[in-house]
C-alpha cells in the first residue's frame, strides 16, 4: 500500500508520519518542493500533477489553512487551500479509486446550545475558517471519492506552538491570567488523532460500509479556563515554578477577536467509537502526556 501525506510537518501531520509508516510505503510533503514533487496546496495543477505521479492507494491531507483570524482579512487564500485544493485532491483519489483521510473542525458549526455536535448535526459556521472548511468537506462528497472525513477539536501536541505552552509562558510572567470560561470543547491530542486515524485506515481498505464522516476528539468537556487550570497545576506538580497566583474566568465578549468562536465544539464521538471499536481517553490524560513532553 502506498500513502501520500500532505502537510507532513503540521502538529497532526508529525504525528502522522510515525503512525503511519508501519502500514505501507509513506510518501510524506510540505509546502516546499521534494524531488520534483508538490505539497503546496496554493499550488493545484502541481499538485494534482503529483498525485498522479506517486498513483497513492491512501491520501492522507494534513495540510490546512488554520489562522482563524488571519482568515477574515485573507478568504481568497483560506478558500483555496481549505477548498479548492481539497476539491483538487478528492478529484485525484476519485480518479485511482483511493481512499482520502481529511480533517476538518468543530468550527462548521454555530456552537450554539450544549449538546454534543452529532454528524448529522447541521452545520453553520461563523467565520471565514469554518466556511472554508466546510466547503473541502462538500468537494470531497461530491467528487464521489472514498474518503473518512475526521472533525476535530482544539488540537495540542507537544511539537509547535499552543495553548498549553502560551499558558505556561504567561504564567511564568505574569501574577494574573484571564482566560475565557464560556467556550466548551475537549483539548485533542494530535498523537490520538494520528493512532486513530492509521486504525480507522487499515480497518476501512477493505469494507467501503465505514466511509464517511466522523468527530474525532478526547472524552469529557472543560472550557478554555478549565484547561488552563489543569495545564498550570500539571506543571507545578512537574516542578515547574510559575509566577501566575489566579487565573480568572471572563466571557467569550470580554475578549473580541476577528473571527467569531463557537461557544460549544463539543462533539460527539458515538460512531467513530462503534464503527471502528476504539476508546478515547480523557482529555486531561492527553495533555498531561504533552506536558510531560514538553517539560521533561
């Protein structure tokens, strides 16, 4: 089996690269040109150029345009690599008759209410992101290729920049933090995310039944002010000496940015689990892990 992986240097697509290595011939790209080869998802006739050229049976796309609030001000740019080049790529799986790994986000909704988002769910985005996100995900159902689309959810991982290590930053400088306390979601590693999608993979070559959509994300619920908490006395009890003495709740309102947020990115896992047989674990064992990594 061979696999393409795009966008092989993000926090999801590193992960990748380990998970998916022992379940076939690995082709991995970035952004920049590697023997000949195109990743660059600006770029859709070289790209489609070469996916033809490497004949993948999987095509796992990584890649993506991720700056919410840069977004507002550049859709041209979110729409053609969140969209048009997922159109691009969903035309060459089509094509060869290969299965597509995509990943899209909880922000195709409105975040309204606080029930968990099923598939099923109607989406309605907010932003220029969730819009741009929302359109790879129709591209990908209309070019009639197999495919597992994966909504996730406030991704971390100890590789990059995050949350987690913002937090640890201004809690080492700083004696107050506020950090907002009415957003709801659940912090998903991209290790979990990368294990589970190589199990989804190999289970899915074979039983064209399991394509579809999927939410993919830790179990349980904590809001942004929750996991803040959580990452500063895991530090603590790491070791670490931190200057922060109280992080305060304050509103979604009390802290505007260019791009609205959904209130609720829960997401409801139920047949990700049943379909392919899998547990997720607490969100609170991800990040400790990370953390671990990072401070250790």
């Amino acid at each position: 089996m061979r696999i393409l992986l795009l966008g092989k240097n993000g926090q999801v697509g590193w992960e990748l690269q380990r998970a998916l290595a022992p379940l076939g011939e690995l082709v991995a790209l970035d952004r920049h040109a590697d023997g000949g080869l195109c990743g660059d998802l600006t770029r859709l006739d070289a790209l489609a150029a070469s996916v033809a050229r490497i004949q993948p049976d999987v095509i796992v796309n990584a890649a993506a345009y991720t700056a919410v609030d840069k977004a507002e001000t550049e859709p041209a740019l979110a729409r053609t690599v969140n969209a048009e080049a997922v159109a691009v790529i969903a035309r060459a799986a089509a094509a060869r008759d290969a299965l597509l790994v995509h990943y899209s986000t909880d922000y195709v909704f409105d975040g309204s209410g606080d029930a968990p988002w099923a598939e099923d769910a109607v989406p309605a985005p907010l932003s220029v992101y969730g819009h741009s996100k929302l359109e790879g995900e129709a591209a990908i159902r209309a070019s009639g290729c197999r495919h597992l689309i994966f909504r996730t959810s406030w991704v971390h991982a100890a590789r990059g920049g995050n949350f987690a290590r913002t937090m640890l930053r201004l809690a080492a400088e700083r004696e107050r933090l506020t950090v907002i306390a009415d957003q709801f979601g659940a912090p998903t590693g991209a290790d979990l995310i990368a294990d589970v999608s190589a199990h989804a993979i190999r289970s899915a070559m074979g039983r064209r039944e399991l394509d579809g959509t999927y939410h993919l994300a830790a179990a349980g619920v904590t809001s942004w002010h929750g996991y803040a908490e959580f990452v500063v006395q895991q530090a603590r009890n790491l070791g670490q000496v931190l200057k922060v003495q109280s992080i305060a709740p304050i509103a979604t309102t009390d802290y505007p940015t260019a791009a609205v947020r959904p209130l609720n990115s829960r997401l409801d896992t139920r047949r990700l689990r049943r379909s392919f047989g899998l547990y997720l674990p607490d969100w609170r064992d991800g990040v400790a892990r990370m953390l671990r990594e990072i401070l250790n």
